[in-house]
C-alpha cells in the first residue's frame, strides 16, 4: 500500500482501538459531526443524505453565495428541492460555513471539491491540495478524513499522506477514498441506493469508514486500498467513454454506409445476453466522463504507458461536434443556403436532459463552430436562461410555432423531456437530431446523425 516516497506509520493497536470504539459510540448516539468540504453536486447530496439520517452535518463551503443559500434553505442544485434543505436546516442538522476553523469541531470530513483537467488536459489536483493543506492546519486526532473527489490512483497515498504526516494513519486519525457515483437526474437511483465502495489507508481507516457510510448509505463495498477505489471510478466512467466512442464511431460508419445507426444498435440490444446498448450523440459532456479518463492516462504516461483505448475514445468523441455542424451543413446546403447568415436554433444546451448541467456540454462547441461560420444562434432550454459564449450573450427563446418557422435549422443538442417532438417535427424548416429523437418519424427535412 505505502509508494516509495511516503512512509505510513502503523503503531498503537490499542489507541487505535480506542478510537474506533468512540467513533463507533458517536454513531450510535447521533453525536458525529460530519463535515462536507465544498458543496456542490456531489457534496450537497451527501451531506443532505447524512442529515436525513440524524447526522449533524456542515458544509465547508469556498463560494460565500452558494454557503449564504444553504443557510437561507434555499437549494442550487435540481436534484435537492429547497424543501430537502429546509427540513434539515431547520432541525439543525445542516449548515453551510465559509469559516474552515470550525474543521477543529467535525469527527469526519469528506472532500467533495472539483478535479478538472489543465489546458494541456493534465490532472488540476489544486483544489485537492487546498482542501487538504485547509484541513490540516485543524485536524486532531480521532477524525476521520474521506476523499471523494475523482482523481487518478495513488492520490491519496501520494498527495494526501505525507500532507498528514505528523499523525499516524489508522491509529490517531483514520484516511479514505471513496469514489463519488451520483448521477445527476437519476429518478431511480440516488445517493442511498447506490453502493459506495470505499478504500482505506489501512484495515482500521476502512473499517471506520465503512462504519460512516453504513448509516447513510444500503450497501457499502469495501476494497483492499486507496488505490483499487481510486481505480474503480476510473473503470467505469472510462468504460463508459469507450464504449460512448464505440458508438460514435458506428455512427459515422454507418453515415458511409448509409444505414440508420439508431435502428441497429436497437435491433441489437434485442440480444438477450452480451450486449449492452450506448448510443452515439454530439459529443461528450459533464464534469465526468470527458475528463477523468484522462486521470488515468495521465498517470499511466508517468510509468510510460501508453493508453490507447482511453486516447481514441477520445479522439472519436471529440470529433462529433464537428460532425454536427457538418450535418448543419449539408442540411442547408440541401435547402440550398450556407451556414453564413443562416438561422440557426439550439434547441438543449445541457450535457444531458433533464438537467441543467452545462459543463463541456457538445452545445458550446457546437455553437462556438456555427458561430465562426457566420450564422446567427439562438437557443433554447427551460433549465438555462442565459448564457454567455465566444463574449457574446444569449438568452433562452421561447419554442412555439411562430418561433420555430423563423429558423433555416434547429439541432436538437439535448432531447429534455418536456420538449415537445410534434411541435418541433411539425413547425421546423430543417431539423438536425442528435439524440434520435424523432425515433421512428421518416420526414425529408429530419437528419440524424
Ligand atoms: N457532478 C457529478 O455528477 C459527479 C459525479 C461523480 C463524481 N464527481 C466528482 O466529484 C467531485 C466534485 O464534483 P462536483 O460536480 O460536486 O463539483 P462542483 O463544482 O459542483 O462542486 C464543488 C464545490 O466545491 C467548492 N470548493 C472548491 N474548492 C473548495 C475548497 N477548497 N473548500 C471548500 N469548497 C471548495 C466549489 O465552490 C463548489 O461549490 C469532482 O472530483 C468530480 O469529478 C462528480
């Protein structure tokens, strides 16, 4: 478990058994303090899910606006309701604090802040290091500390351990990582229902955190390290890309062929057994599965290992936005107009529907490429109001039939599920889809991808 350049004192069984049984008893007595160190998509939802579950709960928030609208019960985030917040405000089992000194008060403290990539699409462990180097300055002994965070294996070890040098790991205060998995949207499967694995520093580091997430959480999954945590959540959102690529490289085989790529992936998800249906779209999005493969392939360049599967995934999935504006190409080029001085409707900005999640959502590229071409963009999505791209800013217009026979072409980015299909089918010059949204409808002016 230790790496070359850090050395992890194990000593004190008895302390150590000490403070396991006090933690223990903390439980049990619904005294444990938990504290959630940033509070955004994933660590909002934690802490919620704690706090229903009786737990004292603060969040140490950076963002002063985001800290002052918990404290006001007032939710950010779309799959936390303000009433959710309310409850547990007002039962005093959930704060949020832009003061760090009250970490000296926590038992357990759960990073949950961003790990995006640099510009040379290198690991941003920045916030990580913050979090940490804040946390010191006011751990003491007994506290419990968990990295949730997404990030390549051997964070923990080598970023978080020698940070905590002048305690003895799994004796006088207890390290984890344990990969974050909510999916924001899911209807069927939130925090609680998702099983969590969980990796410790040490036998006593998983056993404590097990102990923690038991409360909150049907099923706990422990594994033998840091690492193998740190690694799993790698296995599934690069599965995720790689197969996401697979069918985004179908799609453009079968444009060649000229075969409707929707029609055979269904076909084929009729196959009982050994085959997992993804579907192609314009392009990767979210906080996830764009970025943390590259965690993986970045660590895997430092021992001089090449990640292929990882860089052509990649290279495919990149590409579809470009493959979308030429789709918006040739459309108009049918309807003989140029992309220049078109009208052009983005109808879904989000990454995915039902959310309004824009981070690297395909939209902006999409966009940003249709704008360099000269056309004129609108958008629209009832979860983003506004935007602001290549320092210009738009505002979400209104989708009705008179709106819509204004524009030479609508792309359907983000297939929400309040938008209504007819009215767009109905009321569209020309209608690029990316989602295959209008499954089964054969009409001249619809293009799929
Ligand atoms: N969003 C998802 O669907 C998802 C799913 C699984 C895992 N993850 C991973 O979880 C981590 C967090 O993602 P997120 O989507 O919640 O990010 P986010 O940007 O929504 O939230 C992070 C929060 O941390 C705050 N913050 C930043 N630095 C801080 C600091 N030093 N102290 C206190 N607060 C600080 C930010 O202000 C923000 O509110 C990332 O590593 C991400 O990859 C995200």
């Amino acid at each position: 478990m230790n790496t070359e350049s850090t050395t992890i004192n194990f000593k004190g069984q008895d302390e150590n058994q000490m403070n396991i049984t006090l933690f223990k008893e903390k439980i049990e007595t619904k005294t444990l303090h938990i504290g959630i160190i940033g509070l955004g998509y994933v660590g909002l939802p934690l802490g919620i899910e704690f706090s229903k579950n009786g737990f004292n709960v603060t969040g140490f928030e950076k963002n002063a606006q985001k800290a002052s609208l918990i404290n006001q019960q007032k939710s950010y985030i779309p799959d936390i309701s303000d009433q959710e917040v309310a409850d547990c405000v007002d039962q005093k089992l959930f704060r949020a604090t832009t003061d760090f000194s009250n970490i000296r008060t926590m038992d357990v403290l759960i990073i949950c802040v961003p790990t995006p990539l640099s510009k040379t699409k290198d690991p941003d462990l920045s916030y990580v290091v913050n979090s940490i180097q804040t946390i010191k300055q006011y751990a003491k002994k007994g506290q419990l500390i968990v990295l949730e965070s997404t990030t390549y294996p051997g964070t923990t070890e080598e970023i978080i351990v020698p940070e905590l040098s002048e305690f003895t790991i799994g004796t006088d205060i207890f390290l984890a990582f344990s990969p974050e998995r909510v999916d924001p949207g899911n209807e069927t499967y939130k925090i609680k229902n998702t099983p969590k694995v969980i990796g410790g520093v040490t036998e006593a580091c998983t056993q404590v955190s097990e102990l923690l997430y038991s409360q909150a959480i049907d099923q706990v999954i422990p594994v033998s390290s840091t690492k193998a945590a740190e690694m799993v959540k790698l296995l599934e959102n690069t599965f995720r890309s790689i197969n996401i690529g697979l069918a985004n490289e179908l799609a453009l085989m079968c444009d060649k062929l000229d075969v409707d790529v929707w029609e055979v992936i269904e076909a084929a998800a009729t196959k009982p057994f050994g085959f997992m249906p993804f579907y192609p779209g314009p392009g990767l999005g979210g906080h996830c599965i764009p970025i943390d493969p590259f965690y993986l392939s970045w660590k895997l360049k430092t021992l001089n290992y090449d990640a292929r599967f990882i860089n052509l995934a990649s290279d495919i999935n990149s590409s579809m936005p470009h493959h979308v504006v030429n789709k918006v190409i040739h459309g108009l080029n049918q309807h003989e107009k140029s992309v220049n001085g078109s009208k052009i409707l983005i109808i879904g900005i989000a990454y995915k529907p039902n959310i309004d999640d824009m981070r690297e959502s395909p939209a902006l590229d999409i966009i940003q490429e249709l704008l360099s071409l000269g056309a004129n963009i609108d958008y629209h999505d009832k979860f983003n109001d506004s935007l602001e791209l290549a320092k210009q800013s738009f505002k979400s217009v209104s989708l009705d039939q008179s709106s819509l026979s204004r524009y030479d072409c609508c792309v359907i980015v983000t297939n929400h599920d309040y938008l209504d299909k007819d009215l767009i089918i109905n009321h569209s010059k020309l209608i690029i889809d990316t989602r295959n949204m209008t499954k089964g409808i054969s009409k001249d002016h619809i293009i799929k991808i």
